[in-house]
C-alpha cells in the first residue's frame, strides 16, 4: 500500500495525564495521522465515497482528546487509532500524539507517542464452480491461493458442498465452500484481489447465473453489529451480500465451518443457523 491522507497538527485541550495538577489545568494536545488508503477510485472518479472524509476523522480525533482524562497518552493514541480503523477504507494507520507542554522536569522541545496498527477483521468469502474435470479440487486450490494473498490471513475452509444450479442455463451441479479468515485490505481492494483469482482460474462474465470455472463472492466484512462491520450499498459492491442470507450454497458450508456465525440481514443480525433453516429445501448437501 503505497497511497496515505496525512492529517497534521489536530489540536485540542484535554486533561490527561499521570499528576492532579494536570487534571485540574489541562494542557494543549496535537496530533499528526497517516492514513494508509487504496484511492485508486477516488482519482479515477472524483467521489467522495471512494476516499476518507478526513474533516470527520479530525473531529473524532478532537472528541477523543477532550474526552474525560486518561491517565496516559498511551491509552489516547490507542482511542484514536480504534476509531480511524472503523472506518472501513482505512487498511493501516500512524498515530503521533503530542503533549509538548508535559510535567518532565527539565527542558524539552516535545514528548510524542506514536502507534502504528493496520486493519484486522473476520471477512466471510464464498467459493463456487462447476466447470473443468474436478471442481472440487478447483476450490481447494482456491483457498490455497487465498491463503497466500498479502493482507489475508488464518483462512480457514469448510467442508465442501454440492448444490443443484438455480436460473439461468443448463448447467453441472456446483460445488460450494465458504472460507473464513482475516484481513487487513479494505473491502473494495479485496473484491479486487478475489476477481484477479477469479480471472487466473478461467472465470469470464458473459451469461448472468452461467455456469463458472471459478466464483468468489466477498460475503461479509467485520463482526455484524460491531463497529468492525463494514456496510456498503454502493451498487460495485454491497456489504453484507445482499442474497446471502437466502443462499443455503452459502449458508450451510458457513455454518458448517462456524456454528455460531452472524449475518446483518437489513436491520438484524441473524444467526445463520436459522437463516439456514428457512432455506433448507434448496438442495444443498454435502459433499460425499
């Protein structure tokens, strides 16, 4: 990742620190972000939506600094830092906190903290095929290459399922999988990543509900309910998958692999095991 929005010199009055006499009086606060950012879209379409609205990461940063004192700059930075990545664009960031009027007894020109984290959340990616001799073997190789992917990390598989085609032509039957794992790319770049994996697998889009050497659909991001959650009903790519939950291909591998998973259905968050029982007649069973 190579694009950043810096933000410098957020400034605030605050009351934290270790000494009573701090608490009491205050002090001035600033603090520098860098903002580690995909902004391809953004260049490329001059939209708002594709980047950080960086006048409301400043305001956050200036709630948090005249919040109710902490006794260390430490815990603020790490306040700051939480809050810039629930935004869901923002893949890393770098916070330098400044307490340039701290209590140390001797002359200084500044006193800074700086912590550096990166994104770090549960994504649910479904696979599917039914072309090519083995389609099973097609989704395992698939998991391998997600595991290999910079940013993805603990990918987990489940069990592999067989699902009758709905709509469109006549087709084989599928095979169906979802993986579980952890990410640091935001959603946008992710959906790239799995679309570039498609591509090296042979997947073209030319017939809607065709038949596919290779499907991955970008499920879910975040813990629903969670300020990890990312949403998103931009038409490239809405989040959570707006199908999912009538899916039992996706549903019953998910709960296979994770009894207890959640999923945001409009203003809920329903387990998937009962989401799966009312689509329990689909024809979805597991792979022999």
């Amino acid at each position: 990742m190579t694009d950043r929005i810096t933000l410098s010199g957020v400034t605030a009055y605050g009351y934290h620190g270790v000494l009573a006499s701090e608490k009491a009086e205050g002090q001035e606060f600033s603090v520098d972000l860098v903002l580690e950012v995909d902004l391809t879209r953004a260049a490329a379409t001059d939209d708002l939506r594709h980047t950080v609205n960086y006048a409301e990461v400043a305001a956050d940063v200036v709630a948090i600094l005249e919040a109710p004192a902490q006794d260390l700059i430490e815990t603020v930075a790490g306040q700051i830092v939480d809050s810039v990545l629930t935004r869901p664009l923002v893949e890393a960031v770098t916070v330098t906190l400044h307490k340039p009027h701290a209590p140390v007894g001797v002359p200084f020109g500044d006193v800074t903290v700086e912590l550096r984290r990166e994104r770090d959340v549960p994504v649910v990616i479904a696979l599917g095929a039914n072309l090519g001799s083995d389609p099973a073997d097609t989704i395992d190789r698939a998991a391998v290459r997600l595991a290999q992917v910079p940013g993805l990390s603990q990918v987990v598989l489940s069990p592999l399922f067989e699902t009758d085609p709905v709509g469109g032509p006549e087709q084989p039957t599928y095979t169906n999988a979802v993986a579980l794992a952890r990410t640091s790319l935001a959603p946008g770049r992710l959906l790239s990543v799995l679309h570039e994996i498609e591509a090296d697998f042979g997947r073209t889009r030319e017939i809607r509900w065709g038949a596919r050497s290779l499907d991955l659909d970008l499920i879910q991001v975040g813990q629903p309910g969670q300020p990890t959650e990312s949403q998103s009903d931009d038409p490239a790519l809405t989040l959570p998958h707006p199908r999912a939950h009538e899916r039992a291909f996706v549903l019953a591998p998910w709960h296979a692999v994770d009894e207890a998973a959640q999923l945001r259905v409009g203003d809920l968050v329903v387990p998937v095991a009962e989401l799966l029982d009312a689509v329990a007649d689909q024809g979805v069973r597991a792979r022999e």
